[in-house]
C-alpha cells in the first residue's frame, strides 16, 4: 500500500513540475498582454494630443476665416478720403500695417500647419511603430498558447 501511494506521490509531482512550466508560460503571456496594454494607453494619449491640436488648428482657422479685411480696407479708405494731407500720411501707415498683418498672419498660418503637419507624421510614425509592435506581441502570445497547446496535446496522449 505504502509503495502504491509513493508511486502516486511521485506521479503528482512529475505533473506538478510540468504543470509548472505551463505556469511559467501564462505568465509570460500575461507581462506581453501588460505591455499591450500600455501600448494601446500610449496610442489613446496620442490621439487625445493630436484631436487637441485639431481642434486649436480649427478654431484658429475659422478665426482668420472670419476677419473680413476688405470691409476693414473699405473704412479706413473712406476716411482717409474725409480727411487733409495729415490724414492722408496715416493713411500710407496703415497700409503698410495692414500689409505687415496680412504677411504675419500667413507666416503664421504657415507655421501652425507646418506644426500641425510635422505633430501628425510624428504620431503617425509612432502609431505605426506602436502597431508592429502590438503585431510581434500578439504572434507571441498566439505562438505562446499554440505551444501550450501542443503541450496540453502531447501531455493528453501521453507523448511527453
């Protein structure tokens, strides 16, 4: 009886230890499903950044849509037009000013969409770059359950 239950004993430890190692492998699945989790955190940060700067690049965009310059020409022309030579001085002035604004409101429409361009590729390239990443760890965790499959079979039909 006492041989019978030690070969038992000696049994259950043999599958303790290979149970083991199926532990080991779930546990390596689990620390890849963390990091992909982490990943996919990132991914939802950088939207969330990039949906911010769109919507400033709109606001922006409409505010210089709604600025009618030509009615604003059309005033200061007409009084110009009412007023002396002294006037008529401040009148060149604020051409010059209006030009000057019409050049930096380009140069800074310019640069906001140069930034929003260079702000999108940047997320893109990281989207991308996060995505292969996110691929190589699914293909280990299916390669990782495929194995454990395999050695769930192979232990079911007594191979191993």
């Amino acid at each position: 009886m006492e041989d019978l239950l030690q070969e038992e004993i000696v049994k259950l430890e043999e599958e303790l230890t290979k149970l083991k190692s199926a532990v080991e492998y779930i546990e390596t699945a689990k620390i890849s499903i963390e990091a992909a989790s982490k990943i996919i955190n990132t991914i939802l940060k950088l939207k969330e950044e990039f949906d911010k700067l769109a919507e400033r690049a709109i606001v922006l965009i409409d505010k210089l849509d709604k600025v009618d310059f030509p009615s604003r020409l059309e005033r200061i022309d007409s009084k110009i037009l009412s007023v002396s030579n002294e006037i008529h001085s401040l009148e060149t002035r604020m051409e010059a000013s209006n030009k000057a604004f019409s050049l930096e409101v380009k140069s800074a429409s310019k640069s906001t969409i140069s930034e929003v361009g260079n702000t999108k590729n940047d997320i893109l390239f990281h989207l991308k770059k996060q995505a292969k990443e996110i691929k190589t760890v699914q293909y280990g965790i299916i390669g990782v359950f495929v194995f454990l499959i395999v050695m769930g079979v192979l232990f079911y039909f007594k191979i191993l």
